[in-house]
C-alpha cells in the first residue's frame, strides 16, 4: 500500500510551529494597528471633535503642525492646471522623502484602507475555496496611472479623486450610505470572486504611482538566511505580490539577497511565515547572507 499522503498545511503553520502565533503574526498585527489607527486619527474629529488631525489622506494637517499631502494628488493637481498652495507642496515634499526611505508601497500595506478590504476579500476567498481568476497583465496598473493623468490634463480636474476608492471609503465613513459605498463594494466583490489581489496588485493606480518612489527607497526585506530556505512557498503563498520574491531568494542573474522590485509593499508577510527566518527588515545596503550550520553556502547562481 502507499502511503498516505501528506496533509497540507496553511501558509505559516510550520512558523506557527516554530516560533509561535504571535511571533508569525507580528508584522501582520502591527500593519493592522497602522492601518486602523491612521484611519481613527482622521475620523475622531468628525466623529467626536477631538481635532488631532484635520483632513484627509489627500491632504491632512496634523496638530496645526504637520502638513501631509499625497504627491500622487498634486501631481494630477499641477496637470489640471490648478497650482496648489504652498503648505500643500511642502506637505507633499514630506511624503516623497518619507516614502523614499520606508519604501513607497508601504502606503498600501501600512496606511491604505482600502487594503484591509481587499485582504479580507482574500481571507474569504481561501476560506470559501473559490479558485478561478481573471487573467489581467499586472503592469495594467501603469496604465490606468497613466490614464488617470491623461485625463487630469485633459479635463482641467483631478478627475480621478471622483472614483478612487481610498477618498470613497472616507466619504462613506463620513457621510454615511451612497456611491461612495457602491465603488467600495465594487472592489471587494471584485477582488472576492473575480481575481486574487485583482485591484491592489492589478488596478490601483495609486499603488502604481508610489511603487515609483519605492523604486529608489532605502528600507528593504533582505533575506540574510537565504540558504536556508526549504522551499516549503509559504512566502509566496501569503505575498501580495509574488513575483517580487523569486530575484532574490535564487540569485536569478546574481540578484543579491534583497527584495529591490518597486512593488513590494514592505508588509512583512514573508517575515512572519518563514520558519527559517530567510527574511528580515533592513536597508538596500546591507547585502550580507549569513552562513547556515549544515547548509553550504550557495554561489550565485
């Protein structure tokens, strides 16, 4: 007889395992407390009149101190022909160098509401085992980046914030039932049933613009223990953008042990579910792989 075959196991249940549910859950549970603090921050005031941050994540000013303003909005701003005072320039010089250090698609992982929606989208379709997905070419985000421009220029607005589902979510929190909820719902029932991590890794221009900036930032997952690495896909599995990982993990072309593709989003997923502890947080300048007991160390491949 044969033997039985092997039970497979959830994503992260050898990390489980190994290091323990907090410990494989860390930058997961820190990410949330990001994402759902950022957006209290914003909608205790309306709510409750405690003014600790006035705005939007448009453009915000924090303790009548702090001016924030998303680049990508000024940008379309300056294209419609509508130039933006200048506490609103410097609110977006001050992202711009923050993104270039934390890496720019930290925004979707760490900041971005709309990413706790479409990751429940996911949660609910592993857990509901819908399987099939549509097929749209990922570099279709720079394309609707780029369309979303075409029309600031062309129309003299900033069209886009009309239907971008980040500001739609605020309003629908704000103001209550309307289309606001209806493009927000789009999305999650998009995601859910039609293509896995189909607008954030597809669609969302926004994301597509600050993948720019994070092409040049200095916070990078490093993999100091590649040659550890069991193969067990656990980090592909729970990546929200997968194709970022192969580079580094096998040398491809002697890629170093860093993550530089711009579309990582820096959410630490891989960190938590590895049990060999591959991945880390660290800089582009640390290019060190450390020497694993019993494991030769690999050359370049």
């Amino acid at each position: 007889m044969s033997a039985p075959a092997k039970p497979t196991l959830r994503p992260g249940a050898e990390a489980i395992a190994a290091k323990g549910w907090l410990a494989a859950h860390k930058w997961l549970l820190l990410r949330r407390s990001s994402q759902l603090g950022i957006l209290l921050l914003f909608l205790v005031g309306p709510w409750f009149g405690w003014w600790i941050v006035k705005g939007n994540l448009n453009f915000s000013y924090t303790l009548n101190v702090l001016p924030l303003a998303d680049p990508y909005v000024i940008v379309q701003s300056l294209l419609a022909r509508q130039v933006p005072e200048k506490l609103a320039l410097t609110g977006a010089l001050i992202v711009v160098l923050f993104y270039l250090l934390v890496g720019g698609r930290s925004y979707c992982s760490w900041v971005c509401p709309v990413n706790l929606l479409t990751d429940l989208a996911y949660w609910l379709r592993v857990r509901l085992g819908l399987k099939g997905s549509a097929h749209i070419s990922r570099p279709t985000r720079y394309w609707m980046l780029g369309m979303t421009l075409l029309l600031a220029t062309a129309t003299g607005t900033i069209a886009w914030e009309m239907v971008n589902p980040v500001s739609m979510l605020h309003r629908g929190l704000l103001f209550g039932i309307g289309f606001a909820w209806a493009v927000v719902l789009a999305v999650f029932l998009f995601d859910l049933f039609v293509m896995r991590h189909g607008w954030c890794g597809h669609l969302c221009p926004v994301g597509a613009f600050y993948s720019l900036i994070g092409r040049f930032s200095v916070a990078r997952v490093r993999l100091p223990a590649r040659d550890a690495c069991n193969d067990c896909m656990d980090c592909f599995a729970v990546c929200p953008e997968p194709q970022v990982i192969r580079p580094a993990l096998k040398s491809i072309a002697g890629a170093p042990p860093l993550i530089l593709e711009a579309n990582c989003t820096n959410c630490g997923r891989c960190i938590d579910v590895c049990s060999k502890n591959v991945f880390a947080f660290g800089t582009r300048f640390n290019t060190t792989v450390l020497p694993v007991a019993g494991v030769p160390h690999a050359a370049p491949k």
